[in-house]
C-alpha cells in the first residue's frame, strides 16, 4: 500500500470513512500509508496507538517492547488476550494487528531502547510514540528524535491523570524543555505502583494516535509546544503552553545533545 500515487478500490472502501472528511483527502490517506512510525511500549498506551494506527492505514509499524504478557495486563492492554499470557508483547501485537489489518507492514523488535540503540532504532522513521512507562525511557526517546529530528508524540498515565505532549524537533518545546530534570526514582512511580485504569490509558492513547495522524499528513494544528493533561476522576483538560529553551541539553541551539539524565 505504501509508496502507490492512487488509492486501490479496497481502501477506498476500508477508509471511506476518513475520506469523506472536509478536511482529510487522498494525498493525506497515501501519506499516512507511505509512513514508517515506531511504538515504544505495546501495554496500556501502545494498545490503542497501534490498533487505532494500524486501522487509520499507517504503512508501517515498528513495534518494540521487551516484555511478555502478564495475566494482570489484560485489564487494560487490548492487543493481549488470555491465551497471549507467557508470549512477547510483540508476537500478541502482531497477531492482533495482522487480523485488524492484513496489509500493514508490522516491525517487531523485542528488545528495550536504551542509551547506546535508541538513535538507531529511532532513525529512518516518519514518528515516534512513546508509550513506554519509564522515564528514563521518556528522555532516551526524547534525545534520540531530537538529534535525529523525527517527531515524538509523547504520552503518559498514571492513576487517573494523564499527558500528552507532540514534540516538533527544532521548531517545538522538546520533553526537556518541559521537564529538564528527571524526577528521582524515589518520587517516579510505575504502574505497577500508582494503577492504573484502562479506560484513562484508552483515551490518552487515542490522543496520542490522534495526534500521530496529524503529524503525519498535516491535517489539522498538532498539540506542540503545549502539554495537555487530563485529570480523569472530574473529566477536566488543562493546555498548559510550553516554550523552547535556550538551555535546552536535547534541542537547545547552543548546546550539543547530553547524554546524562
Ligand atoms: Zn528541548
């Protein structure tokens, strides 16, 4: 599907829905299939961002998680059933998205992104999504789209809150320019820790997807330099505006990428 000039018949009726939007078009649908973008986590958030991509028509998907499935995902993490318990997230995920979309080009990488692959594997996509649950993640992929200028759509949830936050390299507010520090391990709970219910991670995950499709075809203005939270228990959205800084280790002018947290 991905590099055609013309839609096939088949996707002109897979999409119908999506084409017969004012604002979408047959060069936003040949975009979103010619596009390679990468999904760091394939739990909570990585669930919907790959069904709902790989649904819209996104060309390619990288699918990275080193983690195999637990009993106590399948509260929330909708690409993993019962009988995926024990296999890599990877294999489930392909599996779920192969019987939603057969024509998707699925990337499975089982392994975790760390300081010495995270430019490597970011390089060569269209977008990165971060749907991992671990800072330290957060800054690797952050640094890694920033030096090598692919987008980032970051998210994150825990309890009932969460974020979203679409980093424009060189042009946006970068995860550093909102957060320079990461938080100590003490104060940074996982999942595990805070909870989490699925519901929360459903909606922040469509945002995230959502976000993704406009950045890949250029309908509608993406949330960048702006940080959106969403507090789940009183439904309530706050934009709080962002802005570059100078100072920036990951994106500033004036300073060369650093590598410490
Ligand atoms: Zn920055």
């Amino acid at each position: 599907m991905s590099g055609s000039s013309r839609l096939t018949e088949e996707e002109v009726e897979r999409y119908a829905r999506q084409l017969v939007l004012p604002q979408w078009s047959e060069a936003a649908q040949l975009a979103l299939g010619a596009a390679r973008v990468l999904v760091v986590g394939l739990g909570a958030l990585g669930s919907p961002v790959a069904l709902y991509l790989a649904a819209a028509g996104v060309g390619r998907i990288g699918l990275l998680d080193d983690d195999r499935v637990e009993r106590s995902n399948l509260a929330r993490q909708l690409l993993h059933g019962p009988a995926d318990v024990g296999r890599p997230k990877v294999e489930s995920a392909v599996a779920s998205l192969r019987a939603l979309h057969p024509h998707v080009v699925l990337e499975p990488h089982e392994l975790r992104i760390a300081e010495e692959n995270a430019v490597a594997l970011v390089a060569g996509h269209d977008l990165v999504l971060d749907c991992s649950d671990s800072f330290a993640t957060r800054y690797l992929l952050n640094d890694a789209c920033c030096q090598t200028g692919v987008p980032l759509v970051e998210a994150g949830v825990l309890g009932f809150d969460g974020l979203v936050l679409s980093i424009q390299p060189g042009s946006s507010a970068c995860y550093r320019c909102a957060f320079p520090l990461a938080p100590p391990p003490a104060v940074a709970r996982s999942c595990a820790e805070g909870g989490v219910l699925g519901a929360l991670a459903g909606v922040i995950g469509s945002l995230q997807a959502l976000e993704a499709i406009k950045l890949l075809t250029g309908v509608g203005r993406p949330a960048t330099d702006a940080l959106l939270q969403v507090d789940g228990l009183d439904l309530t959205v706050t934009r709080v505006h962002l802005q570059r800084r100078a100072d920036c280790p990951a994106c500033g002018p004036a300073h060369p990428r650093s590598s410490t947290l």
